[in-house]
C-alpha cells in the first residue's frame, strides 16, 4: 500500500508496472490510498517506486495533440467514431 499527494493516472501507473492490477482510493487529495487489488503479486517498494517515477500524461492534451497532428475537430472524431 502506498499514499501520496502526488497526481495519479492510475490506468497509466498500472500499465507501467506492466499490467498489475491497482485499486485506489482519492477519497482525500492529499492523502491518495493505493494499492495492489487481491492476488496481485506486488511489494510496497515496487509500489513506491512506481509511483515515485510516475509522470501522469494528462489525457485532454494527448486527445487534443492527436487530433492537431490528425488535423481533425472533436466532432470529426466523433462522427468517425460513431
């Protein structure tokens, strides 16, 4: 179990440690509660240090640099998608 203050992308973070399944708890900001989920094969000190090296991608900017780089509008997309 780790907490933190610090901003978590919790798909990304499970990805980063390779798939491993994480709950969490942001209940408080400040105090972020998370966690291997049960039968996950996962120390503490994997955690913390996962979580020490994590750099959330903010997702809104990643949407909006691939729609630029698309050269495509929201709407486009989602007309596409529909």
């Amino acid at each position: 179990m780790a907490i933190t203050s610090k901003e978590i992308n919790l798909g990304q973070l499970t990805a980063e440690l390779g798939g491993k399944g994480l709950i969490a708890n942001y209940n408080d900001p400040k105090k972020k509660v998370i966690l291997a989920a049960d039968g996950v094969d996962l120390t503490d000190a994997e955690l913390d240090e996962a979580i020490k090296n994590h750099v959330p991608i903010d997702k809104s900017v990643a949407k909006t640099a691939l729609l630029n780089k698309l050269g495509i509008t929201a709407e486009e997309a989602t007309l596409l998608l529909s």
